[in-house]
C-alpha cells in the first residue's frame, strides 16, 4: 500500500524555543543499547525507545500535523535523532514502512558550517523501481530540499530519497516515521 500524499510539504512545526530544547537533547548522553551513539558511517544515530520518552510533545505535534495533511489519523512508527558528520550521508533508498503508507518526516535542528548534507528527493521515480538504486548515485534531476534550522520536510516513504555527502561541518536532525492509524 502507497502513502497517498503525491507531494512534498516543508513547515516551521517547532518554535524556537522547542528547537532549543531538541538541540539540548542532542547534546545529553543519551544511553543506547549499543553505547551512547551508534555510529552508522559518519552518521550518529539514537535509538527509538530512547529518544520517545523525550518527545512525546513533538511527536503529538506531527501527528496532527500529519492528520491535517491527509485527514487521516497516524500512529508512531519510530523516531530518531541522527547526526551527520564528515563524510555522512544516506544513498538513495526508500524508508522501511513504505509498504503500510506510511510518511516520513525530517526536521533540521542544528547545522554549523555545513557544506553538503542536502535532503534529495527523486520525483521523476516517485514509487519507482528501487532495484538498482545501490548502483545510482544522486543525478541533475534530483531536487534538493533546502532546509533552515526549525523546518520540518514531510513526504510519503514511498519516494526515493537520500541526503548527499557532507562535506564538511555537521547537521542534527529528528526523524519520525509516522504510519495510517488502523492499518
């Protein structure tokens, strides 16, 4: 089952004063079961059961926003905060929960210097093949997604999607998938 959004949205959802809090949380020692971070390839990431606790009020928050969005109602299907260093990024791909219609949702927190480190959204393969997505790289025909601290880009998990490579300086993110209520 595809999500039925068939485009992508980007919204300030959070206050400043709530991306303040966020940018604290980032800066905890948050306890994982595989140590403080895991660290995925220049990519630092927490684990959900960690992080939920914390954001109850942001994850209410999107799902109303998601419920407006689609008149529908959604459930949490996970959540992260990662952090993208040097040499992180995220090839082309297509979330997990892409097959329940699910949406997904990246807010940017933080981001110091950051060369690189875009959101890319593929639009022409919109529910595309994804077999040889391992073998493409990111193409002119991909849209950047332009980000400032405190926007949140919304889209289905069915579209192929990916961040490039950061070159340098970092950003931190909080990542929610949000999957249809009752389904």
């Amino acid at each position: 089952m595809r999500s039925e959004l068939s485009q992508v949205y980007k919204k300030r959802l959070f206050s400043e004063e709530e991306i303040s809090w966020l940018r604290e949380l980032f800066d905890q020692d948050l306890e994982t079961q595989k140590g403080r971070w895991q660290n995925i390839t220049g990519i630092f990431k927490t684990e959900s059961r960690v992080v939920q606790k914390h954001l109850g009020h942001f994850i209410d928050k999107q799902l109303k926003y998601a419920a407006t969005l689609m008149n529908r109602e959604w459930k949490l299907k996970d959540i992260f905060l990662l952090e993208y260093h040097p040499g992180g990024k995220a090839n082309l791909h297509v979330d997990i929960h892409a097959t329940n219609g699910g949406i997904s949702l990246v807010t940017l927190v933080e981001e110091e210097e950051l060369v690189g480190g875009q959101v890319i959204i593929r639009e022409d393969d919109i529910y595309g093949d994804i077999r040889n997505l391992r073998s493409t790289g990111f193409d002119e025909e991909d849209h950047i997604i332009p980000l400032d601290v405190g926007e949140t880009v919304v889209y289905s998990a069915s579209v192929i999607h990916g961040v490039t490579k950061v070159e340098s300086g970092f950003r931190r993110v909080l990542v929610t998938w949000l999957d249809p209520k009752g389904e």
